[in-house]
C-alpha cells in the first residue's frame, strides 16, 4: 500500500467511528429516556387509560356478543323450523309409502286369492289337497306381510323418535350455546 492509501483508509476508519459513536450515543439516549422510571402519578394515569381502554374494548366485545347471540338465535329457530318440516314431509312420506305398500299388499293377496278361487273351480278333483296348501300359504304370506309391516312400522317408529331425538338434541345445544354466549 501506499502512503495515500494509507491515508484514505485511516481517514475512512475515523470517520466511520465518530459516526459509530454518534449514532451509539443517539440510541443510548433514546433508549434511556424511553426506560426511564416514570412519577406515581404518570403510572396511574397510564393504568387508568390503560383501564379505559380495556372497558372500551370490553363494550364492544359485549356489543358483538349479543349481536351474535342473536344471529345464532335466529339461525337456531331457522334450522329448528327447517327440521320440523323435513321431520313432517318425511313423516308424510312415509305415511303414505305404507299406505301404498300396505294397499299393494292387500292387491296381491286379493289377486292371489282369486287366482287360487279359479284354480279351485277347475280343479275339482284336487279340491281337498290343494285347499290345505293354498290356505297354508296364503297363511304364510298374511304372516310374512305381517312381520315386514311390523318391521317398517318398527323401522318408522324408530326413525321418527330419532329425528325428534335429534331435533331435541340441536334445540338444547342451542339453547346451552345461547347460555355460554350469555354468560360469556
């Protein structure tokens, strides 16, 4: 190196200290001052807007609150209105499907017992004989409707106390909602 380099690179190194210290000593003061212990009085008045605040955002939590409360209110009578309804369309529809099965039931054991009528008139030789087992299956299938009727009504019944079950369950989950959201 050279001798004005030299220079430079000294004359560069003190410039960048001074600099260094100026701003270390900028930021030592800043520093200070915003660390500084502050008068009881200064305190207090920073609690007590702190406080202020704190009230002010409560409120409006509150505000919210109830706001929502009632959002959910009206959403819970919504869904509950909209559950009755399905629960009656599914009630009606199942209502009329055993109506209808229950007819069609009736049809076939009207249809099968003048077939079975017919056959007899034609049939006169075999009349004892086939009397016993178109009786007997007729029997049979009376039972058979029967049970399958019991089971759909079963079925039904059962489907229906769930769906009022489950009616009830949302109504009360609702209500202990609305309950928190009071409380809260």
């Amino acid at each position: 190196m050279t001798n004005e380099e030299n220079r430079t690179n000294e004359h560069i190194n003190a410039k960048d200290f001074l600099i260094g210290s100026l701003i270390g000593s900028i930021v030592g003061a800043s520093v200070a001052l915003l660390f500084a212990p502050k008068s009881g009085k200064e305190v207090r008045e920073d609690i007590n807007k702190s406080a202020s605040d704190l009230k002010d955002k409560a409120l409006v939590y509150k505000d919210k609150a109830y706001d929502k409360t009632d959002e959910f209110k009206e959403i819970a009578k919504e869904k509950k209105a909209d559950l009755q309804q399905v629960v009656n369309e599914k009630s009606q529809e199942f209502h009329a499907k055993f109506n209808e099965t229950k007819q069609s039931v009736q049809d076939k054991i009207n249809e099968t017992a003048e077939e079975l009528k017919k056959k007899k008139a034609a049939m006169q030789a075999d009349v004892e004989d086939m009397q016993e087992d178109i009786e007997e299956a007729v029997e049979e299938k009376v039972e058979e409707v029967k049970e399958k009727v019991e089971k759909v009504k079963d079925s039904a019944n059962k489907k229906a106390q769930a769906a009022k079950e489950a009616t009830d369950n949302v109504k009360e989950a609702v209500e202990d909602g609305v309950e928190d959201v009071k409380k809260k």
